[in-house]
C-alpha cells in the first residue's frame, strides 16, 4: 500500500470505531470494546485484502470473510456500511432489534455471512470447510480469512481446526487472531504473549506471523504475505489494545460486551473525529469468470444397490453403498472421522477418493467441515458414530441457526452395538437431534429403506439425521418401496387390530416378531415404522389409534426421554382419538455390554417384551 | 530399576500381552492390537512408578491410572489380573460379556477405575481434573498417569486438558502417549513423527519426553523423571508398534478393533511364551496418612439470602449468592467457562478464590475437570452458559456412565436472553440434558427457589442441571417455602379450575400474569410451576387433569421437542385423567435479535399467547 491507501485505512478505522460505537450505543448492548481492538486490522484487509464483489454476494470468485468472534458484529457491520452494502440508518437503528438482520450475532440473514457465529471457537473451523471447499473442489483462488478473538484459542476446536488447516496445506486460509489481552471477565491465559501463540500456531503446522495489531502499514505487509503461493495457512497473530481509540476504556477490564453510556460515546467519537461516511471499495475477485471445477448434476442417475427380501444387510451398510452410488453426482461430498469402515463411508472413498475427506477423531472439525462445504453449495454427508455427533452438538446447533443444509449419518445406534459398552451407544442422539432447530431425523429398519432415504437426504434441505444400526436384519421392503420424510410403514395392519406396535430401525425388528407371536396369541397387531422419526407420521399413528382404541406399544433404543416415544406423544397430543393407552418400552439403566439380541432384552425392549406389553393393553 | 526389576516388566509385559489376547479372543471382540502396543509402556509402570494400594482402591495416597485410550481395556484388565484383583477366570471368560464389569470399555464398575472412557479425548481431560483436586484442594503427593492414543491427539479436548494443565501447572499429571501411527482404519494424522508431536505438547506448556515404547530401561527412565517436583505436567511420548509382539500383526493395518481368531491367538500366545501367572506388587503410595487437605463439612451452616416477596432479581443472581453462601461447605468447588460475571458463580470466587477454577473459554474441559474433581469425592458446580453445555454433551454423557456427581448450572437460556441473539439462547437444553442418564433438569422461576435449588444440589447425587434466567423478575415465593427435586408448586388453585397453565423459569410469570388476565375473563386458572423439570411432579399433572378436564396449557422458552411439553406428556401418558386437550406454547421459529418481553411475545410464549390458548381450551 501506498501512503494515500494507508491514509484511508487509517480514516477507514476511524469510521469503524465510531460506527461501532454509534450502533452499540444506540443499540443500548453490544461488544463495542472488541470491535475497536479489530478496527484497524479489518481496515486494511477491506482496503487492500479482501477481494470482494459486493453486488454479488454469491459468485464463486469472492473471498470470504467469517467473524469467528461474533461479538464483534458492530465492526462487521460498520465494514458494510463502509462498502456500501448496509446504509447508516440501519447500522444505527436496527441492530440488535427485535427481526433485524442486523443481529446481536452475525447470522446468514445477511447475505454476505456464510455461517452464524457466537459461539466460540466455531468460526474458524467452518473456514476450514470452506478453504477445503476452495482447494479441492471449486479449485478457484478465493481466500478464506477469518477474525478470531483471543479468549477463543481456549477452546480445542480451534486447534482442531488449525491442525485439520495444516494437514489438508490449507494456504488459501488465514486467520487473524485479535490478541487484545482481555476476556469477558478477565485477562486471557495468554494474554499478549506473542511467542507462546506463535509457537502453537507453528506447532499445528500453521505458519505464524506476529504483528502490532494497530501498525497499519505492519498489518498490510502481514496481510500481503498469504497469498504468496504457499499450502501453508497463515494465522496472524495480532497484538491489539481492546477499545483502541477510546483512551477512558483502553486496555480495562470490566467493558466486555457493553455499549458506551450515551455520553461517554459522544465523547469518544468526538475524540475519533466524528462520524464520516466514508466509501470504500475492496479489491476485486481475480479477473475472468470464476467457474468452480466441479458443476452440480442433480439429475445424474443415480443406481442404488438391489437386496433381495429377506437378505440380511446392516443399514450401515446399506448406506456405504448408497453413498457410493451418489457419487455420480458431483456435488455429493463425504466426510468421516476415522471410522469410514464402520460407517461405511469408506464405500465413496473407494470410488471417489477426491471428494472423500477424512478428518480423523475430530468431530467439532467434521461436523465444521460440513458446514463450510454446504456453504460452497456442495452436499456434504459427514459420518461417525451415532454417539459420537454428541461431541458436536454445539456445532450441529449453530450449524442450524446458519441455515446450512447438512446431512449427518451416525452408526452404530443405541445398545444394540452389543460388546463395546455404553460408551458407544448412541442413547440421547434421538433427543438431542430432533430438538435441533428445523431437523430431520431418520432412523431406518432395513437396507432398502436406508439406501432410499440416503438418496432423499441428499436433496433435503436442513440439519437431516440417519441413524444406523450395527447389526445385519432381514431386508422387509421390495426395492420399488418408496420412503418419504414424514411417512411411515404400515405391516400386518386390519380392521380390528387391538394393538399398534411402533418401532424404528432396531426395534421394529423386535415388533414385527412380537406380531407374529401375538397372532399367534389370538392378538391382532399392525406395526407402524416409524423410520421418519421428525417429521413422524402423525396420521398413521392417528389412524392406528382410531382402529385400536389409542393402544400403542411404542418401542425405541434409546433412553426414555425425548426419542421415539416423546415424538408420538407430542404428535398425538391434540389428535381426536380414543385415551391414550400407550406402553413405551425404552432403554432404563445404564447398559453393560453383552450380545446384542441379549442387551435388546435386558433393556426391556426385545419382541418378548412387547409382547407382554400389548397383551398387557389388549386386555384393558 | 536394576536388571531384575527391567526382567520382571519384560515377564510382565508378556503376560500382559498374552492375557490381552486371551480375553478379547475368548469374548470374540475387542482391541488386542492397541492393547500390545502399550504393554511395554504399562508393565514398567506398574512395577516400577505406579504408587498404589489394590486393597484400597479408594485410599486418597493412590495414584490415579486412566485409560484415556479406553479400547485398550483388555490391557487395563489384564493389569489387575497382574497385582491380584481380577482373576484369570473373571479375565478370560467374563470379559465383554453381559452384565459383566469387565466391559468392552473401562467403567467404574470396577473400583480402580475413576471415570468411564471410551469417547476418546476425554480421559486427559478428567484427568486433569483429578491432577487439580490432587494439588488444589488435597494438597497430596499421589499422581495421576494416563494413558493416551495418538488418533485421540486429533480431538480438540487433549489440547485443551494441556492447555489447562499448563496453566495450573499440574507437575502431578503425566499423559503417556502411545504412538503406534495406526488408527482405526489407517495411519493417523501424525504417524511417528515424534518431533512434531513434542512440538505441539511444549507449545502448550508441558515437558515432552520422547521414548522407544517398547525399551523397557528407556521407559522406566522417562517414568522416573516426572515426580521430579517441576510444576509442568509430563507428557511422555511414546514411540511404539501397534500389535508388538505378535510379529504376523505388527504394525499392519486392518487390524483395529478385532480379536486374533483362535488360531492365529494361540500360535501368538506360545510365541510369547504361553500364559504366566506373575504377580507383581506396585509401589506403596507415600508412607504415612494421606489426609486430603480438605475435610467434607456436610453439615456447616448455609445462610441462604434473604429476599423479600416481589423484589426483582435474577435467578443467576441468586444463584450467585447461593453458591457463595455454600463456600462454608470445604468440600464444594466451582468451576466457570470465563462466564462468572454472568453466571455470577464469580460471587463464590469473591469468598472462596482458592476452590474456584477459572476453565477459560472450555467448556469441554470445564466439565470434564468437575468430574476428576468429583472423582475425589468433592462437590463441583460447573457454570457457563446454558447453550454453551452442548458444546460438553459428550462430556455430560460420559459423566452419566462414570456415574460422576457434578452439579451443572447454565444461564442465559432461551429467547428471553433477548439481544444477543440464538447463538446465545440455550433452547434444546431441556431436551438434551434430560436425554442423559439418571439426570435432573431444574428451572426455578424465582430466586427463592434458584437459592434453595442450589442448595438441594449439592447434596444430589448425579448429573443435575440448574437453568438459570438472565433477567430479573419479581421474588414470588417466602423465604420458608421449601422445593423438593420431584416437586412442583400451585397457584391459583381451586377445586373449579378451568383450566392448568404450566410453566418453568421465565414462562411461569408469563403463567401467573395470563392467569390473571383469564380471572378478569372468567376463567378459572391454575398455574404450575414446574421447576423440577426431571423428575416433574407427575401428581400435581394428574390432580390438574382431573380438576380441569385435562385441559393444559404448557409453555417453555425451549424449542417444542423434548423440553417440558414432552415431560408433561410422558408423565401423563399412562395416566387415569381425562382424554388430554393441550396446548403446547414452545419457540417454534428461529428466534432474532430483540428485547426479551418482544421475543418471548414473537415466539408465541407470552402471557397473551397464553391467555389465548387457555381460552380456546376452555371453551372447548
């Protein structure tokens, strides 16, 4: 930069301050301290950096910018104004009210935010799903830069992140770490200990470049290195005051996340020169079209493996090879941590190796990946144990408030795992998945079914589950059986069924043998498969009320709360049907390890129990 | 050790290896190839540096030994089978199997074993939470060893449990990394690269002693190093070959997580030597008493404060001055995520710096040290945002099978947090931690009840969850009131009650409020707060429903699944009561930015919405 640019990052970081401190003030809440400490960093990166069309928020040539501490919004907002992009009247009115897009957190309301953040730690790993985006799968020259605080180095997402950015020689991604000494309540661990980052940094394999966080020219050099052709990220590692700008608060403790009192503002942007409307323009995306290497191909014809009735296939299985089957549509991409054999991931691997990406025993990281991928517009299925997506249940939840479209396949469900214990049963994914913002869940019976909905998953939008199941269970559906989100299974049903058996994956194994075996009592029993668990088929379980008089065997691998039967319940809560005569036969205690037909049992949930349970409710 | 020792832990570590094989081929399952691997490593420590008394697994002296790398559980069990507590015969034919404490995974069933593992990344870390209370608060000399994977170095949580390890300079931790360059289904991330390894554990603040895993002097060496009175913790990495010493499986790929065939398992076993029966004594733990520093005072004196009937005050406020009144008891601790000033657990560090631990931004490790802490019998709170808990979920799930005691207390939860937006709004915690275990959820709606609660906590065995409320709202109940776990308080009740409004923490004033409102109307409304949300007061729900006609109205600042909607309904679900009219009142959008009352009014959870509802049921 020359001496004319650099004297518009310096008046640009003024407007950012006072912008900050104008829209936090006015807001009456905010985190106007942590903005000014990034003030001047963020200058110079939209004056000399970021190369950005701001007209077209989506074209693929643009770098990204993610506010991985999101608490800063008010800079990232006075950046858009300073661009032109946001006017003043909404930077100053409407942040942080009551539907604004201009929210406390930046969310992807606004069209130039690829993903939410506010939680910490979260930013950063997301660009690494977008920098892998950008290196192997759009292979276009778009850098990733991401603003991280401080405080958020505590948390070993980041770390997760630095180390995932340096083994896949992440080059096209930088972060800016904005070390201003001072968390919410107190000094940092760090605090302005430089060399201490720099050598973790390095040690993640990341190269480390240490600045004076407010030396403009020292920060235009720092940022002018990245993009030197290296594979290595760049983390730089700023030295900053927080509230640089505002003597009275400089470097105090005690005003995180809180707006100047009216008067204080006054005076401090008064002190910054008053507010300006200056207009900046950022580079501009490399020259000529920016066409991503790989072009979606929705409708390429997808041939899913075929079982035979009665086959016994695991659902796990079935969806390694329904994976591998969508691998003819280019913008399928799979994710794994490390047990691609057992999720059976490994079967796109095989076949397509180049949009196969293995983030090893970090499951922040993959689900983090996801969401920087499905920001590219790709679909990303990520895959573990079904237990294990209870790791990233954080990044799950702001995954969904980004509105990003992932799809998640947990194997290995419930205590039906058998010998390896309870360490690896998924027992809460039920629960905890479906109270994820606009979540789907789907829970299989057989091999047709999951190949099926593995395909449906791919074009449906949101935070869409599939739980699977260890074991290998008789194929029951024809290959023309169609399974729609939301739908249900009907088997055995009649007219004068005195019982509903319902079951999902596992479990409605163990209910259409406990049918059977109730025929055989004399008991008419139809089964529901509820294999879509969220949204559930409300209406068949209505008309199974209605044909038995509300008696219901509901039965589920997993604990009692907020699974299966708590889906039922809520779906039949207002419903015009008979009293509710239900018996919910779930997972009590803690489990042992054992086989799996036996832990089914001692877990009250195997076909002799349910038997019991309907023969319990016939004679009501 | 002289050559006599070193030729013990060279017999050792075969019988540890063969008894690895022969447990896991006799169950058919588990990890022989990671069990060989650390046989080396295990054997010197067990006879040369692990300070251990087997006939009181509980006696404060002990060292503590953690399976970080959890699958190795058939070398753990053959260790105890070395020093006399388990038996060949448990060994070899209880191993995996059903009920058995000898479980695919290690769990406290067995009384030498601290906490649960199995997730990886998580045995470090409560490690160190033991390593806190050793120095901290026992104030004694024993040491706390653990036993890592290299795979598991991926997870973000082993970065930081030594960031923090560092930080409180816990020279009484020591990580024995087990590098044998294979994960589960391919070499790992770092393979043998040693340098990079230590790189990355020095960056981070400990001593990083590179060693061949399998040279039985050089390990006793680095073992013998770390009790040297430095206050850095040791991590000691070990250079090793997965499967040793069964030289047809040696460093081979594919064979994670499977047991030898019988064949293949005898042909090893009598090249190692066939089964010993050594038995080997471990060193005493310091002569003389070990008294912790620190003795339980379960009966001190708690003055709760004082508030008087319709002062405002927060129920985190409350809960600060709650947890400070409970520092008279030594034996409680609390641990904050760099929140304090917003949980307000920042009160008990103004009285009590020297059991409060700032955990920085770390949630994962934030939970995790409350349960090594726990692990030495004392009673830890653990604060941070209610929505930053699911960034622990794991944790929490893992704590429920080390049937952990630790008291979690969450503020700011739901859309009343208001401006900063749904990043910041915990609204699947409810559904989430209910899902777990033997939990409790509590939500008190006053700061009577959060004070008492708090109390009442600390004195409850397992994982029990405290919902706090950012704003403040009037005090409702007498300072004489008393509120089981279990329980539920009425208002407004009489015997012609229309109609049953229940809510919990905020919503239960939008309940009183509507419940007026419905007075003036003619309704006769009775309100319920159901602040024991697990267990919920399923009497009080069945006395309403009788009274009522069944007709409910149920409100939560939580997304519709899972929350208090769902405990209503399944405590109802089999009851004697009228058919059910419900209507459920939860956050069914994605929530903004805004001011509390204004969002709690958008999401359809306000007073009006309640009045409403409350109408259309009585009217039906």
């Amino acid at each position: 930069m020359n001496e004319d640019q650099l004297d518009l990052c310096r008046r640009l970081a003024g407007q950012l301050r006072v912008d900050s401190i104008r829209c936090s003030t006015s807001a009456g809440s905010g985190h106007p301290t942590s903005s000014l400490s990034a003030a001047d960093l963020m200058a110079v990166l939209l004056v000399g950096h970021l190369c950005y069309d701001w007209g077209q928020p989506h074209s693929p040539a643009n770098d990204h910018l993610i506010f991985s501490k999101g608490h800063a919004s008010p800079l990232l907002y006075s950046m858009y104004r300073a661009v032109g992009v946001v006017d003043e009247d909404e930077l100053v009115n409407t942040y942080r009210r009551l539907g604004a897009r201009l929210a406390g957190h930046p969310t992807p309301a606004l069209p130039w935010v690829d993903v939410a953040t506010g939680s910490l730690g979260q930013g950063l790993p997301d660009g690494v799903g977008i920098a892998l985006a950008g290196k192997y799968l759009d292979k276009l020259p778009y850098h990733v830069w991401v603003l991280c605080g401080d405080s958020e180095t505590a948390e070993g997402s980041i770390w997760e992140a630095l180390d995932k950015a340096s083994y896949y020689k992440l080059g096209n991604l930088t972060a800016i770490v904005d070390i201003n000494r001072l968390g919410q309540r107190g000094p940092t661990e760090l605090q302005w200990d430089v060399e201490r980052y720099a050598a973790r940094v390095e040690a993640f394999g990341a190269r480390a470049i240490v600045v004076d966080g407010h030396d403009l020219a020292a920060i235009d050099a720092a940022l002018g290195q990245v993009r030197d052709g290296t594979d290595q990220p760049t983390v730089i590692l700023a030295r900053t005051i927080k509230a640089k700008g505002v003597p009275e608060l400089e470097d105090k403790n005690g005003w995180h996340g809180k707006a100047l009192p009216a008067e204080m503002a006054e005076r401090a942007i008064a002190a910054l020169g008053g507010p300006t409307s200056l207009r900046v323009t950022t580079p501009s995306p490399s020259a000529g079209p920016a066409v991503p290497a790989i072009t979606a191909d929705p409708g390429a014809a997808v041939v899913l493996p075929g079982y035979e009735l009665g086959e016994k296939v695991a659902t796990r299985v079935a969806f390694g090879a329904a994976i591998a089957a969508l691998a003819v549509r280019p913008e399928v991409v799979v994710l794994d941590g490390e047990v691609g054999n057992s999720t059976h991931a490994e079967e796109f691997a095989k076949v397509c190796p180049e949009r196969y990406f293995e983030m090893f025993i970090a499951e922040q990281q993959l689900v983090a990946s996801a969401v920087g991928v499905a920001v590219r517009g790709y679909i990303p299925f990520a895959s573990t144990f079904a237990v294990f997506f209870s790791r990233a249940y954080d990044f799950i939840r702001m995954a969904a408030i980004s509105r990003a479209n992932i799809r998640l396949v947990g194997s290995h469900a419930g205590v039906e795992i058998g010998e390896d214990g309870p360490s690896q049963m998924a027992l809460e994914d039920l629960a905890a998945l479906r109270a994820v913002y606009g979540s789907i869940v789907l829970y299989p019976a057989d091999a047709v079914c999951a190949a099926k909905l593995t395909l449906t998953m791919a074009d449906t939008d949101g935070i869409v589950y599939l739980r699977t199941t260890r074991g290998a269970y008789p194929v029951i559906y024809p290959a023309e059986e169609t399974f729609l989100i939301g739908g249900s299974k009907l088997h055995h049903a009649g007219p004068e069924d005195q019982v509903a058996l319902i079951g999902a994956g596992v479990t409605l194994h163990e209910c259409l043998a406990a049918a059977e075996e109730l025929a055989g009592l004399g008991i008419k029993a139809r089964v529901i498969d509820a294999y879509s668990v969220k949204p559930i088929d409300r209406a068949a379980l209505v008309e199974a009320c209605k044909v038995t008089g509300s008696r219901l065997v509901v039965v589920e691998d997993h604990y009692p709360e907020g699974g299966l039967g708590s889906a039922v319940l809520e779906a039949l809560a207002n419903a015009s049907v008979p009293p509710l005569r239900i018996a919910h036969l779930a997972v009590q205690g803690l489990p042992t390890s054992g086989r799996p037909a036996e832990l089914l049992d001692a877990a009250g949930i195997s076909s002799r129990h349910i038997v019991a349970a309907a023969q319990g409710l016939a004679e009501q």
